[in-house]
C-alpha cells in the first residue's frame, strides 16, 4: 500500500509545494513546527534513509539545503533547522524548518492543524526566495 507521502506526490492528497523535479519533491508540512515548515521526500519509497542509494541521499540533502536557505531569505530566521525521519510515515522524509531558538527543535511543539491559506502563503514565500 502506497505511503501517505506516495499519495501526495501522486494527487491523490492536496499538498503544498515549493520544490519537484523528477527524484524529490518538497512540500509544507500541516502541522508546522514554525511558519514555513517543509518535508523535502523522495519520491521512491524507502523507509530508512541510512537505505537510501548514496546519490539520492546526496541529492535530498542538496534539496534541503537549497529549501532552507529559502527560508532564511523568506522567513529572515536566524537558523534553520533539519531533522532526518520516518517514524510516523515509513517513507523517509527530511523536515527542514525556520527556527529562531532551541526550543523550535523539540517535535511536541508541532503546531494543530494549519490552515490551507496559511500553507499557500509561506509557500509563496519559499518560492519566492528560490527563484
């Protein structure tokens, strides 16, 4: 069975993008940690990353690089943060966020549900700021 993950990259779920080309795709998480909280996924299904071929695993962290240096241009934040997972959804995904102190790193503080038009705005934002 397909990852929730699988069925956004597919359309099958409404996602939020900022970034895709044909191995990754990059979209705001809707349950932000901070403003402009993005999932950079393969879109192959691996569930571990230490699984991940060594090109892949260079090419997803390129693209995470390239999102957060985004989001400092857009969200003027003095560090952004990363965090390699796969617990909630086995399908390896790499959360990169705008963080402006330590407790920003701490995943209880994820935010409810955001708002859609919150989500298109700080993709705007993050677009923005790659072009």
């Amino acid at each position: 069975m397909a990852t929730i993950f699988t069925r956004i990259i597919d359309g099958e779920i409404p996602g939020t993008f900022v970034y895709e080309d044909d191995r990754v795709v990059a979209f705001l998480d809707i349950e932000p940690m901070t403003d402009g909280h993005v999932l950079v996924v393969p879109r192959e299904e691996i569930e571990h990353w230490i699984d991940m071929p060594e090109d892949l695993t260079a090419h997803v962290i390129h693209v995470a690089q390239r999102i957060g240096k985004a989001q400092k241009a857009a969200f003027d934040c003095p560090k952004v943060g990363v965090l390699i997972q796969g617990y909630e959804v086995p399908h390896v995904h790499v959360h990169v966020w705008p963080t402006y102190g330590l407790a920003d790193f701490d995943p209880r503080n994820k935010g409810p549900m955001a708002d859609p038009a919150v989500l298109q705005a700080n993709a705007e934002k993050i677009v923005g700021a790659l072009s």
